[in-house]
C-alpha cells in the first residue's frame, strides 16, 4: 500500500556534550507553537534542569507507557498513543536511543521513521559520535567508544539540520573539539547539500565523478565493522555503487556460535549502510573475490588487514594473494587498530566429534591395508608396493569418513603401522635402514596430501551441490511464477518454493483492499504446526504493521523482535501485495545466502503479483473501451438508422395534416401504412434493444417449462412483419406432440426475428420453412429461405452485435444488426446452439437447438 504524506524531520545536531541540543529544539518548537502548530512533547532528557521544565510547562506532553505494572523502570514512548494525538509537531530527544526490550521497535530512530510515515513532523537531537559511519572516528579521538549508533541512512533522510555549537570550549578540551567540530561541520555540510539539491528538485550532480563500484569484504571478526564504516564513507564520498561481499568457505560451518552472531552483525551493519549483500562459494578466498570483482565490474576493494606476524608456513597472506589476482584492482587496506585489545579466537573451533562408526571404518581400512601389506611381503614384492596400498587407504578413508580428523589420524597410523610390520627390525617402532626417515616422511607428507586433496573436493562437491540445488530452486520458481494463473496460484507457488529452500513453515497473508485476508499456512515436512501459535494476536499485529508500513519486522530484526517469525513484505515499489512470514523455530536465523535468496524469491512473487494485477486491470480498462465502443456505435447507428422512419413519419404526417382535404381515400391508406410499419419498425428495434440490455446485465430469469413447438411457432407467425403475405411460409412439425424446454416468450421473439431476417433480404415471392424434429435429447428447429444467401465472410459476423452484413432493404433502411446477436444470447441462455448455413441448392439455414420435454399424456 502507499504511503501517506510523509511528516518532516529536523535534527539538532552536537558534537559534544552539554552543547544544549535539547535547549535548541525547544527553542525552535516554541517558535513553532507561537504561531499555531500543535505540539507534543513525547521524551525529552534532563527534563528536570529548569530551563528545559519551563519550557515543558507551555506545551502539552505525553505520557509514557508502562510495559509492565510492577516494573515502573518499563516506562517507554507511547508510539500508539502519539499517533492517535495527530499533533502537527512532535519532539523525541535521543535519536539513536534503545528502547526498552518489549518495546515495538528496539531503537528510536525506527519510532521516528513510523511517525514520519504517518504524517507528523519531529523535532529530535542527535551526537555526531552516534552516526554509524563516523562512530570508529570518533571513538579514536575521543577515546570513548559507543553503543548506540544510527544509520547514515536515517540523518541523510532528514528534512533539516541544524548545528549547535559550543561558545567557548574549555581550553583543555580544545584540540579534541577542535577535531570533533571540524567533522560535525564537514557531515552537515554535505547533509545541507543534499537538501538543497532535493529542494530545489534537481539530482546532486555526479558528473564529475566516474561510476566507481565500492566491494567490501566480509568476515566475522568484531574489527570488520570498522572496515564497512570506512567503505561506506568512501561510496558516499565517491558517489558510487556499495556491495558487501562474503566468501563461504568450507569452514563456516564450523564457526563458533559467538563468530557466526559477529558474522551477522556485520551482515546487518552493512545493509544498514546501504551496501547490497552478496555471497559466493570457495576455498581459494582471494580467487572468489578478484572473480567476482572482475564480473561485477567493482573499481575499488576495501578490506581489513590485523597486525599478525606472518607465519612460516604462509609466505604471503591474503592481501597479497588478492594483489596478485586482480593487480589491477584499487585495494585499501583499513589497518585492525583494535587487534591489540582483542584477542582474536580461532575461526573454528568446533572440536569434531568422534563417531563409531567412522572409528570402525578407519580401523577396518588399516587392518585390511595391512593385510595386503602383509600379502604383498610374502609374495616378494617391495616395500615401495606396500607404501602405495597405505596411501590408497588414506584415500579411501578421506572418502568414507567426514572431517580431518580420521584422515589426519590415518596418515599417521599409516607410517607407524608400516614402521612396525615391513621394517627391520620388525614389530617394533625402530628402523635400522637410514633410508627409513625419508620413506616414513615422504609417507606420511603423501598421505597428509592425498587426504587432504580429497576432503577439498569432497567439500567441494558438497558446495557446489548445495548451490545447484539452490539455483534450481530459484529458477523452478521463476519457471512456475510464470505458469500461475492467478492471485492465489502465485501465493502457493511462491510459498512452496520458499518451504522447499528454507525447510522452514512460511504463512503468508495476501492484500485485500485495504486490509490482509486469512493466513495461509505452508508446513515445512513433518511439523506440527498450531496455527494460532503463528497467526493470532501478536503475530497477526505484526503482519498488520508490516502491511501499513512496508518494512520487514518479526524475529531477527528490530522492530517486534518477539515475534515468532521473520515478516516481509512481497511490495512492488511503494505497494504491498502481501506479508510473507517464516517462522524461526528455535531463535534459528537464516544464513546470508538463504536470505539473499528468499528476498529474491519475494521480488520474483512480487513482480509476478503485480503482472497479475495490472493483467486485470488491462482486462478492465479493455472492458470499458469495449463497452465505450459499444456505446459510440450504438448512438452512431441509432443516429444514423432511425433518421429514416423519423423523418419518413414526420413527413407522412405533414402530409397528411396539410393535405387531407385533397387526398384521396386510397393516398391515405397508403400513407397510414408507411407511418404503421415505420412506427413498427421502431417498437421492434426498441424491444431488441431492452432486451439485449436484460440479456447483458443478467436480469432476464427464465421461467423454462415444457412448451408444443407447433404453437410457439404459430404464435410466432402472427407478430412477423406484414410482409409476410408476399412470401411462402411454410411449418413443418414432425411429431404432433412435439415439445421443449424454453421460455415461451423468448424463444417467440428468435422466431419473430430469425423469420423477420429472411422476408427483409429475401426476393418476394421466396419460400420460407419453419421445420422442427427430434435428436435424441434435443429439439432442432430449422429456418430456411431460398434468397441469395450469406456469403463467407459475412457468417463469422453474423452474430455480432451491430452487424448487418452491408446489405439494405429495398426502402433504403439498415438494421442495427442487433436482432441475431439477441437470438443467440436467448439460445445460449436456454443451453442451445445457434448456427448459420447454406441452404440446398440456394439460402440460407438458421438452426438452433432446445432441449426436449417429454410428453405426459393423461388418460
């Protein structure tokens, strides 16, 4: 749904405390309030400093909500409460403040935004060491880093900015000042700019800059966050593209649960910047990065680099094997000045578990290589045969076990074993050969590298099955999308598809006018799922809200975060077409690259939904040019048409009224019959009219009963056109008991103007035949004629309304075409057929069908 007229934000901004920030916007809030905007004061810090009491004293204020009715520390912002007010001006202190846990939003800023959807204006105050991409500069001046941070995003959004600056800083504090305002003034300065440019209706002018492409790379160590804020601010100093990109590697699976909940606070701090997310697959992180560089045509690569020593058995690191993939690339390197106040833990320190029956398969491979070992050494063939049978069971057990650790522990029984059985002297761990050392090493390294090669490509496989399996799902979805035929065809699809990728229960809610309709719930396989656990109370609040507000909440996020599920919108631009909602089971959240994909998903549904709509709306607007078409043509014809009765009406009538006297008495009757056939004429064009009108709108109720076809047809003849007695009409009934199920005074009206037809475009004296006979359970009533016929092209028209085959009866007048088109709607209506074809050896044929009644006879 779109959103409402959005209400202004204006920030005062500091740049160190006690600056007077609150001072500032109560003093701009008075000004507002002297000249007639209605203002709330909703949360104001240092409310009890006198000033800012007096000032509070003047203007309503809003009392907080108590979450809970024993803990008076749960005061919050009654959100509800100030929307419901509708001040014309509200005023928040603390942008980037967190709310209290069971708040709706877990931060204010997010309150903020949901006011300004709403139409209000707010006032709100900020420090500058809050702003997300400033927050490690900052925190490196003034030694004192910080929490509570807003996205760049929410102050670049703001209507106005206002600096409060310090009048005479303590000369202590002077240079860190100093530094602190030199930054604050810089941010509002392009702040400034960015409103000026959106004022005045024009685009910031980017002309001078080059498409730059910004990739920062992603990793789970808490000093990451520091090289996203650094890429942020460059994409926005170079006005360019951002992409945070993530290379999965075997080993993250087996991050550490602290590492992977890093992991996806870096994940979320760089969509909140405005990066756009994407992740590959592979072992070689440096190769994965410079391929999708060079794809994605990315211009500059930001990434952090630790103060580590280099290790012996790494020669060069990953910033140098990322040099030498892509020399030509821009690479910043952001230095980890934290790393010497964090102790970095190993990525994966997951202990693999032991498992028995990988244990047995391991014992089993040694055993059995021993004993060809053993074969080998009584057939007389020489230890370097022996060595490769050992180096083949280091192969097999890679293949058959999971992990490192067996393939490890069977390289080193491996050589041990072999020391033990087939050197001298034997069953000992001793080697009296000097060549030995060497064969154990050479050994055991083949073995560390045969293991080793194996689990790579087992893992790789792995990989690159999973992401197959990914991609076939997103392109079947994509395939079936396509192939739905409706609203809720595309909602099953879409949320099968989503089950299938997320092994996860999935509701969705789909818009209905200005409101969500029932939840459809779509079980992952083998859940139990209770559906008033997900779709009542505070849950369907969360639908509701997403569904108004067009932002995602729910689980993992930080609007409703108690929520059981994690809600988005399905929106195409500003409109909603649904809520979808996956449920977390068990606080489990989704990894980067299923998230990726389900958003993808939801764009696919969304686009599919709006295809849909605006198919139906086409469909309506094709409808209205139809029915306007309908209506030109009727009135055209109707202009056209009836000019000739009228006017040969009034004309006769003159005559009659200034000529009376001198006209004779067969002149008259002459005149009186032109003046009745044309006013005739009229009732019947009349009639037919009404009744394609009724036929059309549904209004026309059959009242069907069983009816003799010899009297609906004598009946019939007595209303034809008095023409008739210039013609052969002829009946034929086969049985005399013949009967139908029809609507008498319908089916009078077919016959009246099927037999009308054939004596206005038939020669005088043509032999016109009414015939009626039985075909197992219909009744098939034929008109024929021996005229001139129809020709070809004419028969597909025939029944189209305002049809008239070009052809004119001798007095100049043209039909509306209207009368056969009548006749076919009454047929159909009646579940027949009306059909047209040529009669033999000359005419034409009207045939039409009826259902037959049969006869009850009473004796």
């Amino acid at each position: 749904m779109a959103d409402k007229k959005r209400g202004k934000l204006r920030i005062f901004l500091g740049y160190t405390e006690g600056v007077g920030r609150t001072l500032a916007m109560l003093k701009a809030a008075q000004e507002e309030h002297r000249s007639g905007v209605a203002i709330l004061a909703g949360t104001i810090e240092h409310s009890e400093h006198p000033k800012i009491r007096a000032m509070l004293e003047r203007m309503e204020y809003l009392a907080p909500q108590l979450l809970s009715p024993k803990d008076f520390d749960s005061l919050i912002f009654d959100l509800d409460q100030a929307i419901r007010s509708k001040p014309d001006l509200i005023l928040l202190d603390g942008l980037a403040h967190t709310n209290v846990a069971g708040s709706r939003h877990r931060t204010r800023y997010k309150d903020i935004e949901e006011l300004l959807r709403a139409g209000i204006h707010v006032y709100t105050t900020v420090h500058i060491a809050h702003i997300e991409s400033l927050a490690d500069k900052i925190a490196s001046i003034t030694g004192i880093p910080v929490q509570e941070r807003i996205p760049d995003s929410v102050f670049e959004r703001a209507d106005q900015v206002e600096l409060v600056d310090v009048d005479s800083p303590d000369p202590k504090d002077r240079p860190t000042l100093i530094a602190l305002r030199e930054i604050a003034l810089r941010y509002t300065a392009d702040q400034l700019k960015r409103i000026a440019a959106h004022i005045s209706g024009q685009v910031m002018d980017t002309s001078f800059y080059t498409k730059d492409h910004i990739l920062v790379c992603l990793s789970s160590a808490p000093s990451n966050q520091q090289v996203i804020r650094a890429a942020a601010r460059m994409a926005e100093a170079f006005h360019g593209t951002f992409t945070a990109l993530f290379v999965e590697t075997p080993q993250t699976a087996r991050l550490t649960p602290a590492d992977k909940s890093v992991l996806r606070d870096n994940l979320k701090l760089a969509e909140q910047l405005g990066a756009q997310l994407a992740t590959v697959y592979g072992e070689d992180i440096p190769a994965q990065i410079a391929e999708y560089a060079a794809t994605s045509r990315v211009s500059k690569i930001v990434m952090g680099r630790s103060h580590h020593k280099r290790r012996w058995l790494s020669p060069t690191n990953l910033v140098d094997k990322l040099t030498a993939s892509a020399p030509n690339m821009d690479i910043y390197i952001i230095p980890d000045t934290g790393s010497s106040r964090f102790k970095r833990t190993p990525a994966y320190t997951n202990p693999q578990k032991l498992s028995l029956a990988d244990t047995a398969i391991t014992l089993g491979i040694l055993t059995g290589c021993t004993l060809i070992g053993l074969w080998f050494y009584f057939l007389g063939f020489r230890e370097a045969n022996i060595i490769t049978v050992y180096i083949l069971g280091v192969l097999l057990n890679a293949m058959l076990t999971k992990g490192r650790l067996y393939s490890a522990v069977t390289s080193l029984l491996s050589v041990l074993v072999f020391n033990y059985f087939f050197t001298e002297p034997y069953f000992s761990l001793q080697a009296y050969g000097s060549g030995y050392p060497v064969t154990f090493l050479v050994m055991l390294t083949a073995s560390f590298i045969t293991s080793t090669l194996t689990m790579r490509v087992k893992e790789q496989a792995r990989q690159s099955a999973q992401k197959a399996y990914r991609t076939e799902v997103l392109l079947e979805t994509s395939r079936k999308l396509q192939q739905a035929q409706d609203i809720p065809a595309i909602i099953n699809e879409t949320a099968q598809q989503m089950v299938k990728l997320l092994d996860r229960t999935v509701i969705f809610y789909a818009a209905q006018q200005s409101s969500l309709s029932a939840p459809l719930i779509f079980s992952r396989q083998g859940a139990v799922v209770e559906p008033q656990a997900y779709t009542a109370g505070y849950e369907r609040e969360v639908a509701d809200w997403v569904y108004k507000n067009n932002k995602r909440a729910g689980a993992t996020t930080d609007t409703f975060s108690g929520a059981s599920g994690l809600y988005h919108a399905v929106r195409g631009r500003d409109t909603v077409f649904a809520v979808a909602a996956i449920v977390m089971e068990q606080g489990n959240p989704l990894d980067a690259f299923e998230q990726s994909l389900m958003i993808a998903m939801l764009g696919e549904c969304a686009l599919a939904l709006e295809k849909e709509l605006l198919n139906a709306k086409q469909k309506e607007i094709s409808l209205q040019i139809q029915q306007e078409q309908l209506r030109t043509n009727l009135l055209r014809a109707i202009s056209h048409d009836l000019r000739t009765p009228l006017t040969s009406i009034s004309g006769h009538a003159g005559i009659l009224i200034g000529n009376s006297k001198v006209l004779g008495e067969q002149q008259k009757q002459e005149l009186y019959t032109d003046i009745y056939d044309d006013s005739m004429w009229l009732i019947n064009l009349v009639e037919n009219l009404l009744s394609i009108t009724r036929m059309d709108n549904g209004a026309v109720q059959l009242q069907l009963q069983g009816e003799l076809l010899e009297e609906v047809i004598a009946e019939a003849l007595l209303h034809v056109n008095r023409n008739s007695k210039d013609h052969t009409i002829i009946t034929v009934v086969e049985e005399e008991l013949l009967m139908a199920r029809m609507d008498s005074r319908l089916m009078v009206q077919v016959l009246i103007n099927i037999v009308d037809n054939a004596i206005k475009y038939t020669q005088t004296g043509s032999h016109i035949t009414i015939a009626a006979r039985r075909d197992q359970q219909m009744v098939v009533v034929e008109i024929s004629d021996d005229g001139p016929g129809i020709s070809e092209e004419a028969k597909s028209k025939l029944f189209d309304m305002f049809y008239t085959a070009n052809n004119l009866r001798g007095d100049g007048r043209r039909g509306l075409g209207l009368g056969l088109s009548l006749c076919k709607s009454i047929v159909h209506a009646h579940g027949g057929e009306l059909e047209v074809q040529n009669n033999d050896p000359q005419g034409t044929v009207f045939r039409f069908t009826l259902q037959a009644e049969e006869v009850t006879v009473h004796e």
